[in-house]
C-alpha cells in the first residue's frame, strides 16, 4: 500500500487508484428494448408481432383503428381549426440550404430543390401534416432516372391506417394475404411521427386523441338540443278513438294526424277528436352554451388558443398573445416536418447522387418579415449617435449585395462626376430622386424646386449658398433640410459643370 499524507491526517490509497479512475468503455448496445418482455409497459413483444399502439382511446374506443380518428375531421369546428394549422405552415416559404460551401454541397442541395419543385412540396406537406392530427402518416418515394442521378419522380402519401409496425419498429403494411402485414423495404417510405412521449411509439399520439372526447360530447349535445326543438319548437298532434274502434278506424285517425303536422302524433281512445299539445316549458336549455365551450376546447386543442378560431365581432383583447402562441405551433409543425425529411429523404438522394457531400436541408421561413422601411429609419437614428451596423448585419436583415461606399469616398454610381469629390453627402441627380422617393418628400421638394433654383443662382459660393438655404428653409426638419441641401448642392454642382463647359466652348 503507498502512504499519502494530507492536511486532515493520514490517508492510505492503493497503488492503482489512478487506473481505478479511468472511466469505464461506453456500452454500445441498446439495453432498454421494446423485445422479448423487456418493455414492461407492453408485455411480451417478438420482432414478428405487430405492435400495438399505446393510445388508448384508440384501442378502447376504435379498436386500434385509425378509422375513429378519421370521423372526427367530419366535425366543421375540428375541419376548420386543423386546416388553418396546416395553412399556417404550406404558406411559408421554404428552401433548401446547402450542407456546406464545397461545390459538390451547393450541388446537392440544387437538385434536392429541383425535385422538391417537381412534387409540388407544399401539397405533400399539408399532407403529411395530417401525421400531426392521427400521430404518425406514411408516404412513398416513387424513384425515377434523369440522366446519371435517380429523381424523385412523386411522393404519394398513402393512407396512416394501412400500416403498422413490429416489434423492431419496421413499417409493414397490412394487407389480406399476410395477417401480419407485409415488410417494407428500406428507403422507399417516409415515415413521420409526433407527439408521443417516448421514441418506443413509432405511432406517435395526434390530436385526434384529445379531440375524441370534445367532438363525442358535442354530438351528444347536438342530438339532445335537436330533441329538445323539437318538443319545444312544434306542438304534438293528439287523436282519440272511441272504444272499440277496429284497427282500420284507428289507421284512418293516424292518417288524419299525418295529414295536418309534420311532427309525431299520438292516438287515444275516447273521442276522435283531434286538437293540439304543446308541451311546457321549464328551466332553461344551455344547449348552446355546452357547445361553444366544447368549441372552444376543439381551438385549444388544434391552434393553442379559442381568440382566432373563435371570434366575436368588435370584441379586442388577447388577440397578439394568441399569434404569437400559434406562431409557436407553426414552427414546431414546420420544423418537424421538415426535420424528419432531412434526416430521410434528403439524406437517402445525396447519398445516391453525390456520395461524399455534405447533406442538405429543407426549412420554411416562420419568422415574421422584417418591416425594412421602420428598421432602416430606426438605424438611422442609430448613425445619429454615433453607431452603425456592420455590413453583414445590413445584408442579412435587408438581403441582398450592399458595397460600402464609406471605404472608397465615392457612390457607387459617381464615376466620373465632379460632385463625387464632395465624399457621401454628394450623388447624381438620379439616385437624388431615388432617395427623395423613398423618403416621401419628392412633392415637396418639386415645390421647393423653383426657389432652389434661384437661391444657386445668387449663391457666389457653397458657403454663401449654406447661408441663403439655412434662412429659406431652416423651419425645415433635419431630414428636409438634408434633402433640400442635397439637391442644391447636385443643382450648383451641375451649375458649374456647365459653366465651366460654356466658358471651354
């Protein structure tokens, strides 16, 4: 044993301590299986066995059958919500980036771009959003050759309920010939799941599973309320019939009773006469009441929120709040989607058509547009004191090329002009007028115009011409001034310019 001595006292250790510290070999096995009985929460599984879903109210309620869920877009509040959710992602632009800056990287994302256009990427994607409503949807690559490279030729998505999985998580589809379904081969379905809260459920769990219980109470309800209408809306015809009355006389009162309503009637003996009963009212029927609140669960459920979907006229409050929740769905639903194409699809395409590159990746822009026209005035208000933002920040927020003219002294389009050696502050007249246009002030200057002129003209110089425009128009806010300044000096500039030519001619 070695001795080591520290400052509370005598401590022995073993001489392999430091090789007892190391840290064990990684375990590169999975250990926590759905297989063989390892999975408590399902039982015994084999890698043959379809797996049965761990919804519930789909097993208990539709037998495990996706065909329940499916009823349930037949309800208009459930149709109208989910495909405003589904809108709120195929409206968004979408693009492909590249992997990486090789050629071979840009390359790859172009022909994935390419053939996204082919299928029409927004209808497969509203599409297989409706993964998002049964938990899981299933679509399939149909392959093409254009050239060199295999295409997607199509992605037709098929129907969630033909297909299940085993107890290693292979998708099969059920057919009739094989009770168990049939295997499918790899890379040729996308699959893609959501919602559950485990990566042991390859059914995912939708909305349909929340849904179920509101959309089931509102029909209820709708039947309950029709009843009611109908004892309280129309009265009941009442016949009586003397006693002893053969069955042809009282066929002939039921016929009498058809004839003069279009609601039930009833028979009695005693009297042929007919009059009409209405029945009391008592209570109150909140009939309606019951089915706006199962509404409004359905709009929580389906967009997060009840101030979107529904409504009331003239009625203000929560409505930014509800945005910005929903704009919360709306990237997570176009995140995933595209997320579980990236790390499939695209993957599969590249590694056939550019082995080697860098893998591509297909997103939808969801962030609200930039409002370019309160953002440049609010940078510069910036440069105002004394800051200004770099050239990168201008050409990610504002897109495009931007060359900076603060490096050279001149604008971009001065070439040859004098006035260029005025620095910035001078441009031609023509990217004068753009700039009047973008300010809003070009009515305003053409009624300053004319005063302008005759200020340059009794100018003797450009500090003369500062004094006479600073009492003009010195009442002038800052930005007016700069531009009436601007275009007296472009209008002296090309004053000169012309006199000097005269006097050479």
């Amino acid at each position: 044993m070695a001795e080591s001595i520290s400052q509370g006292g005598r401590i022995w250790v073993p001489h392999n301590f430091a090789e007892q510290r190391k840290a064990p070999r990684p375990d590169m096995n999975a250990i926590a299986t759905t297989l063989d009985g390892r999975d408590i929460t399902r039982g015994y599984v084999s890698p043959l066995m379809l797996l049965p879903p761990q919804d519930t109210v789909l097993l208990q309620r539709g037998g495990g059958n996706l065909r329940v869920y499916e009823q349930l877009l037949r309800d208009t509040q459930v149709a109208s919500t989910f495909e405003r959710r589904r809108l709120a992602v195929t409206s968004k632009e979408w693009y492909v980036e590249p992997g990486g800056k090789r050629a071979k990287d840009k390359a790859a994302a172009e022909s994935l771009e390419h053939m996204l256009r082919n299928v029409r990427w927004d209808a497969v994607t509203n599409k297989m959003l409706y993964g998002r409503f049964y938990g899981y949807s299933v679509s399939e690559m149909l392959y093409a050759r254009d050239g060199r490279e295999i295409v997607l030729d199509s992605i037709r998505v098929r129907k969630a309920r033909r297909f299940r999985f085993d107890g290693e998580l292979r998708l099969r589809m059920l057919t009739t010939a094989v009770g168990e379904g049939e295997l499918m081969p790899d890379r040729k379905f996308w699959v893609y799941y959501t919602g559950a809260d485990n990566d042991d459920e390859p059914y995912g769990l939708g909305l349909g599973h929340y849904l179920y219980w509101p959309v089931l109470f509102k029909r209820q309800d709708e039947r309950f309320w029709l009843i009611f209408l109908e004892k309280f809306g129309m009265p009941t015809s009442l016949g009586t019939y003397p006693a002893g009355s053969t069955p042809e006389e009282k066929s002939r009162l039921l016929g009498a009773l058809a004839a003069i309503t279009t609601d039930s009637g009833v028979i009695v003996p005693d009297g042929m006469a007919v009059e009409l009963l209405e029945a009391a009212r008592s209570g109150t029927a909140d009939y309606d009441k019951f089915m706006e609140r199962m509404d409004h669960a359905i709009s929580k459920v389906v967009v997060g929120h009840t101030a979107a979907a529904d409504a009331t006229p003239g009625r203000l409050g929560g409505e930014s709040t509800a945005e910005e929740v929903r704009g919360d769905l709306t990237k997570a639903d176009a995140d995933e989607v595209c997320e579980s194409f990236n790390n499939t699809v695209a993957r599969w395409m590249t590694d056939w058509n550019y082995p080697g590159a860098a893998y591509p990746k297909v997103w939808r822009r969801t962030e609200e547009p930039i409002d370019q026209v309160n953002r440049s005035e609010a940078l510069a208000n910036l440069s105002k004191l004394g800051y200004r933002p770099t050239l990168k920040q201008i050409q990610d927020e504002f897109g495009g090329e931007f060359e900076d003219i603060s490096t050279t002294g001149t604008a971009p389009d001065a070439g040859n002009d004098p006035t260029a050696t005025l620095g910035s502050s001078a441009f031609s007249e023509a990217s004068f007028q753009d700039r009047v246009r973008a300010k809003g002030l070009e009515r305003a200057i053409e009624e300053w115009a004319g005063q302008i002129r005759t200020i340059v003209d009794k100018s003797k110089d450009l500090p003369d011409l500062s004094r006479r425009l600073t009492a003009a128009f010195g009442e002038l806010s800052s930005e007016q001034f700069a531009a009436v300044m601007a275009q007296a000096v472009t209008l002296a500039s090309l004053k000169g310019r012309a006199d000097a030519e005269q006097d050479a001619g």
